[in-house]
C-alpha cells in the first residue's frame, strides 16, 4: 500500500494546502471535501503562511543581491588588498630585521611564519582589518616605527569604507534572520491544518478503493508514495 507524507519544503507546503482550496472553491461540480469551518481555517493559515514564506524570500534576495552588488564587493575586495598588503609590508620589515618577530603578535598573527590571517569571508576581513589597525596603534605606541606603504591611514580608510556597507548587510541578514524564525515557527501550524485536511478528504473519499480513491485524493493534494518494488493496482 502507499503511503502518504506531509510536505518537506515550504513550496509542497503551500501547493498541497493551495490545490485543496482551490478545487473545493472552484470545482465545477461542489464536493463538501472539508466543512465550512475547517476550509475557513485552512484558507486563513494559507494567506498567512504565504506571506511569512514571501517576506522571508524577499529579505533573502535583498540580502544576496546587496552582497553580490558591485560596490560592496568592490570595497571588500579594497579593504582585504590594502590590509594584506600591509601586513605583507609589516613581514617583510622582520624579514629585514627592521622589525622583530614578536611585534607579529600586534597583529594577531603567528610568530614564527608571519603566516596571513584567514580572508576568505566577509567577517573575516573585518576581523583582521580591526586586529591590524588596533595592533599598529600598540605597536606604534611601544616605539614602533610606521609603515608608509601602504600606510595604516590608508588601510583605515579603506576599512571604514567597507565597514559602512557591512553594517548594512548586517541589518539586511538580521531582517531576513527574523522573517525565518517566524516562517519556522508557523510551519508547525501550516503542517497541522494540512493533516487536518487530508484526513477530511480522505475520509469523504472513504467508498473508494485503490488507485480510485488514490487519484481522487490526489487531485486536493495529498501526496502518495510506492514503497521500493511497490507498484500501483
């Protein structure tokens, strides 16, 4: 026998609930699927879970496509060269003995290999970025000489340009983080009234047998799988 199983993924959520909805409203020839009440509720948490789901998905294109833009990418890519080469700069000052080994500790990175710091995020440039400009400031303040090429000026300008647009993509995920959070809070809810109506409607179609039934249920969207070997009557 096949087996029925509730939606996984928002979309089959929304399409299952939709298609009952939809046939018992605008079916040419009226069956009473679900009472009046039940299609209430179930038409109610519909709209309302569509419209967590869209909220969510707007807030996560917003979120994408202002990272993927051309000038917050064109200041990540500025602030993590200029940092980089600084610290590339700094390296080789202790590989000249202009500077010592241990001043790499200013900077957050190993003593011995003078090794970069990871660049491969977003979170990650501003991290090193901070280290960078903070550890300059005590190092220079131990009586450390400057660096001028770039210069750690530089490096914070470049830091602060990028750090504006970061702190908007941080408000930007905090939104969509949010829009989430209550998506996943109402799927409980949205995958309850879709048990409630599949039981509805399979029970009206309780006279049926077999693919009849099967097929009947299936046009309110209930969803049937054939267990491995299994195969239809």
């Amino acid at each position: 026998m096949p087996y029925r199983r509730l939606p996984n993924t928002d979309k089959a959520r929304i399409r299952s609930l939709e298609m009952a909805i939809n046939r018992m409203r605008y079916n040419e020839y009226y069956a009473p699927v679900m009472s009046p009440e039940l299609f209430s509720k179930a038409d109610k948490k519909l709209s309302q879970f569509k419209e967590a789901v869209d909220r969510y998905v707007n807030s996560l294109e917003s979120q994408v496509s202002y990272s993927k833009s051309e000038p917050y990418q064109t200041r990540l890519k500025n602030a993590k060269m200029y940092v980089s080469h600084y610290l590339t700069v700094f390296n080789m000052c202790v590989k000249r003995g202009e500077m010592k080994a241990s001043d790499r500790e200013f900077y957050s990175i190993p003593q011995e290999s003078g090794e970069l710091p990871d660049m491969s995020s977003d979170i990650a440039v501003i991290r090193c970025c901070q280290n960078t400009i903070d550890g300059d400031k005590q190092r220079t303040a131990n009586g450390g000489i400057p660096i001028y090429n770039p210069t750690i000026a530089k490096v914070a300008v470049h830091y602060d340009l990028f750090k504006e647009l970061y702190d908007k993509q941080c408000k930007l995920r905090s939104l969509t983080d949010e829009a989430l959070l209550v998506v996943s809070l109402m799927r409980p809810q949205i995958d309850e009234v879709i048990l409630e109506v599949w039981n509805s409607i399979e029970s009206y179609f309780s006279d049926l047998t077999g693919e009849k039934k099967l097929n009947a249920c299936r046009q309110y969207g209930l969803i049937y799988y054939y267990r491995s070997g299994e195969k239809a009557d």
